[in-house]
C-alpha cells in the first residue's frame, strides 16, 4: 500500500465514528512517563480500524515507517493517536521518520520529537499537519545530526 492510500479516509464503522485508542485501566499499574509524552496510543486492532486498513496493513506500514510504532515494555505494538487525523495519517510523515532514523533508530525519540511542544507551544507534528513540511523536515535534519555527532 503506498502512502496516498494511508491518506485516504476509510470508514469501515459505516457510522463516521471514530474507535476510541486503547488505554489501560489498571489502577494498580502505575503510568510510564512516556505516556505523558506520547500521549494516547492505538493497539494495531484499533489503528486498523481507525484508518481503514487491515492488521497486516498495518504491520507492512510499520515496518516500513509509513506509521509510527512503538513497542511497549510488554511486547505490544502501540501506535501514537498524534500521527492520526479525520482517519488518515499524514501522507509526509514517511519522509520525517527517515529523517529522525537517520540521526537515531528509536521510534520512542522520534515520538518525543514529534510530540514535545516547541517554543511556540506546538509540537511538530502539529506543524507537520500545518502544511509546514519543509520546516519540519529542516528541524529533524538539524537534531538527527546532532543526535548522530
């Protein structure tokens, strides 16, 4: 699948909505500090559903960075809620994640990147959806070398 059909909105809900992403509810488990960063995040279930792919559909486009995954301590693969809107993922967001990888292989520091508010108090990714692609692409190239010296 190349990455205008990621772009596209599928709703297989038929309804419109929208899946809730998956949260834990286990009171007794405490929060990893990531999860303040990273905020909300989709099981690859979830993120199928919200984009309008199938679970293998997701697998191929995370293992070749057209999403954003993360893998939890436990094994699970979660995917971060940001890199989604209206149910679709950004058609660019291939090109940032190259990017970022080219300084540091670690997804979690690419959603710390992507996610971490900026002095004007909006994340890159927020930028990203923005329409300011060159901009973005031009920050990640600067912190990848600098992660990479």
């Amino acid at each position: 699948m190349n990455p205008d059909e990621w772009s596209r909105r599928v709703d297989t809900r038929g309804d419109g909505s929208t899946p809730p992403p998956a949260q834990s509810n286990d009171a007794d488990e405490p929060l990893s500090p990531w999860a303040a960063i990273v905020g909300p995040c989709y099981t690859v279930a979830s993120f199928g559903r919200t984009v309008g792919v199938s679970e293998a559909a997701v697998l191929d486009a995370a293992t070749e960075r057209r999403v954003l995954r993360l893998m939890a301590a436990d094994g699970v693969d979660l995917f971060p809620v940001f890199q989604v809107r209206d149910g679709h993922v950004h058609p660019q967001l291939h090109s940032v994640l190259e990017v970022l990888r080219s300084g540091v292989d670690d997804p979690w520091t690419w959603a710390q990147w992507l996610n971490t508010p900026l002095d004007d108090d909006i994340t890159q990714i927020e930028h990203l959806w923005a329409g300011h692609l060159s901009e973005v692409l031009r920050d990640a190239r600067h912190d990848a070398r600098a992660w990479n010296s």
